[in-house]
C-alpha cells in the first residue's frame, strides 16, 4: 500500500475495523501529538475474571493513567540506577554458566540461557527472589514464566483481541489458573515477610508495597491524592495485592521474554557478522580496562558501539512487530476527509517501517551503524519504535536495555560464539510466536577467550 503513496489504508480483523499506519508523521500524531484519541491499547483486560490482566500495558482510559502516574518514579533513572548491581550479581553465574559450557565444548540455545539469566534478574527486581535458573533450569520462576507464555496463551489473547465477549460472558481467564495461583501466592507472601519484617530493598517490589501503603513515591510529580470517577472503578491512592500482583507479574513476564529474545537475535547476528562480534569485544575490554576491570552502569554507557548493535538488533527484529491503539474518540486525519470512528482499531506496523529501505537502505543488513549520531539525525524519529512512542510508550525501556547490555558486557567480553550447525541459517521466524522468535532456536558454540 505505501508503494502506492497511500498514507493509510485497512482491513478487517474478523469483525473488527483496523487502521494501518503507513506514513510516519501520522503516527506521531497518534501515538504522541494527538494521543487523547488514542489512549487504549487493543489488549484484553478483564479484572474479576482474571486478576492479572489488571495490569499496566492492559488497563484502559483513566484507570491506566493514574497507575502510569504510580509507577513511574520506579522506572527513573535513579531507581533504575540502585538496581544495577544486582543485575552485575546475577551475571557472576552466568560467566560461571559459561565457563562450564566452554569447557565441555557444548552446544549452547542462546534463548534457554539468557532466558536464565534475565528471569533471574527480573526475579530478583521484581520479586526480590532468588530464582537460581542458571543452577536449576526447572526453578518455579522458568517453568510458570513459560507457561505463561505457552502457545494457547498466544491463540487465547488472539481471541480476546478480536471477539473478548466470548471471555467475558463464558467467564474464561485469559492467564493459565495454575499461573495466576503461582504468582499470587508469591506476591502474597513476599508482601507479608517485607512488611512483618520491615524489610526495606531498592527493587520494583518495595516500590509497589509503598504505593499499597499509600506512600508517595520519591519523584513522583502527581499529587498524593487522585481523584476517583463516580463508578468506584479508578485506582485510588492504594494498590491491592491483586493489583501489585498483576503489575509484578507482567513487568516479569515484559523483562525476561522481550530481553531474552533481544539478546538471541543479537547474537544470531553477532555470529554471523564476525567482524561486528570482535569491534564490540573490543569495546568492552577497552572500556572495562578504563573502569579497573569493573562493569559499572558509567562503564554500560560508554559502550557506544554496543548501545549501537542493540538499536540495530531492535531494528531487525522488533519483540513487539506491532503497535496497537484504540480510537476511544473519533478523530480526524489532518490534510484529510477521512475519520477514524470511535472503537476503530489502530496499528503502527513496526516491523514493516523498520525494514523501509525508504529508511534504512539494505534493511536484511545487520549495520549498527545506522545508528551513528550522525546516521539517526539522517531518519524520521519514528522509524525506529521497538519501545513504542508518546504516554504509553514502554516504561521499562531503561531497565531493559540496561540488562541486555550487562549480559552482552560479560558474554561477548569473556567469550567467543559461532554458529551451531543446528540454527537454521538463513533465520527462519516462529509463526506460533506473538512475540518475535526464531523457529528452532539459535545454537552456538562458546570458546573462552583468553586475556
């Protein structure tokens, strides 16, 4: 359509009307400049039939916008800041991890391990939990995040996007029961031990048990009282351990499956584009020999070539292809006649803008390049949208960025990978996979590097 100089076109998704974005001023307009005709996303949330789709990236109209107010003080930079040294902490078994795999000269599936290793960070920062995944790959934290993300949980959100009454009338939870009585289970208890105990920690957890309690988060620009609708439904000054558990629970499920997947498309590319994996190596000897041999969150930032190779990965393969929005009031297409009716669907095709040669020229090249200061500056600011733009852009962007460069810091700075005979080659994408996956995994081979 866009080869055709349409600017938008549409198509229906079973009964449902669905915009597509194609020219990117217009999806500045929605997504940011005229974001209070686009508010929703198009995500199933029914909260008394399950409680964990009450979360954040679910919830609608006034009700999200009180909870993104909440929450986020606990993703500023400072926060995100006090919580780097436990994402080092998890690192230290993975170069252990690591280090065995080298030895025995064993294949390795790039996702099962980084997997790990951000479900055991999320665990700790989410949960303040010591998951231990990289010792014990069936720990309760991998197998119920895995099953949260199962392939009926992918065919049953389809459903719920696209004919919810069905799950509302016949009262269907979205989320598996056995999931949800995990998670709440843990949540429960993790509050209660905190609070008997009084026991204070610098993660996303003690941020959530001070909004349950009513304590205004440091930072927080809102004012401590919100005011509610007269229906009772708005989130008021407290969240309730349903409310937290779902707010845990999809910052869990967010952090290591989008995280884990970035990473595995990274080095799929890393391996096979040797020359870009020894320049990032490089980088990351160099910088940590300025910094003592310590990685430290000034370290991460100096690594510009690294901070380039993620962008590119995201590129390549954004984990969410798709932005969606919900007209929640009619709104008409500026230079147009046409409007966008109230309920009518709206989707930013990431995957497709960021694979524009009008963009980026040679787009299946993996160039960490084009993200040079001087090559972005060349580019429409919404070409690249792996995080989304505007209010409900992605509010645990810096938190995971900051963990796929720590695993990138330790892995390719320790050790060398190449492609596994048993990765298909060239990739080949999961179709079963609402989130961008490789079909069969990617499998390497890890040597050590010697210093």
């Amino acid at each position: 359509m866009k080869s055709k100089g349409l600017s938008y076109c549409g198509y229906y998704l079973f009964t449902k009307r669905v915009l597509i974005v194609l020219d990117l001023e217009l999806a500045k307009s929605i997504l940011t400049k005229d974001f209070s005709h686009f508010t929703d996303h198009v995500i199933y949330c029914n909260e008394e039939n399950d409680p964990l789709t009450g979360h954040l990236f679910s919830l609608k109209g006034q009700r999200w916008k009180n909870l993104r107010m909440k929450l986020t003080p606990s993703f500023a930079s400072g926060k995100i800041k006090m919580m780097f040294q436990s994402l080092v902490d998890c690192s230290h078994e993975l170069v252990r991890y690591m280090d065995g795999l080298s030895k025995s000269k064993e294949a390795m599936e790039v996702k099962e391990v980084v997997g790990r290793f951000t479900t055991d960070v999320i665990g700790t920062c989410a949960f303040g939990i010591e998951c231990n995944s990289l010792k014990n790959p069936d720990s309760e934290f991998r197998k119920y995040g895995k099953k949260a993300l199962a392939v009926n949980f992918m065919l049953k959100s389809l459903i719920a996007i696209s004919v919810p009454q069905i799950f509302d009338v016949l009262k269907i939870p979205l989320t598996n029961p056995t999931v949800t009585k995990f998670f709440m289970g843990v949540v429960k208890e993790t509050v209660e031990y905190r609070e008997k105990n009084n026991i204070i920690r610098n993660d996303f957890m003690h941020s959530l048990i001070q909004l349950k309690n009513n304590v205004k988060l440091k930072d927080e620009e809102s004012p401590g009282q919100l005011k509610s609708e007269e229906n009772g439904n708005e989130i008021g000054n407290t969240l309730t351990l349903e409310e937290i558990t779902a707010q845990a629970f999809v910052f869990f499920l967010a952090g290591f499956e989008t995280s884990a997947t970035t990473l595995t498309f990274c080095f799929y590319e890393l391996v096979t584009n040797p020359e870009i994996q020894e320049k990032l190596r490089l980088e990351i000897r160099d910088v940590l020999e300025k910094h003592d041999g310590k990685l430290t969150l000034n370290a991460i930032m100096e690594m510009t070539y690294m901070d380039w190779c993620v962008n590119e990965t995201l590129r390549k393969y954004p984990p969410v292809p798709v932005l969606s929005r919900n007209c929640t009031q009619s709104y008409k297409i500026p230079n147009s006649d046409v409007v966008i009716d109230k309920d009518v669907e709206v989707f930013v095709p990431v995957l497709g803008i960021q694979h524009d040669p009008d963009y980026y020229p040679e787009p299946e090249r993996f160039d960490p390049e084009r993200f040079s200061p001087e090559n972005k500056t060349k580019r429409h600011a919404y070409s690249w949208l792996p995080f989304g733009e505007g209010p409900r852009g992605c509010i645990g962007m810096r938190f995971g960025l900051m963990q796929i460069k720590v695993a990138l810091a330790v892995l390719v700075g320790n050790y060398k990978f190449f492609l596994n005979s048993k990765t298909r080659y060239p990739i080949v994408l999961d179709r079963q996979s609402l989130i961008l996956s490789p079909l069969g995994g990617v499998w390497l081979n890890v040597e050590k590097v010697s210093d």
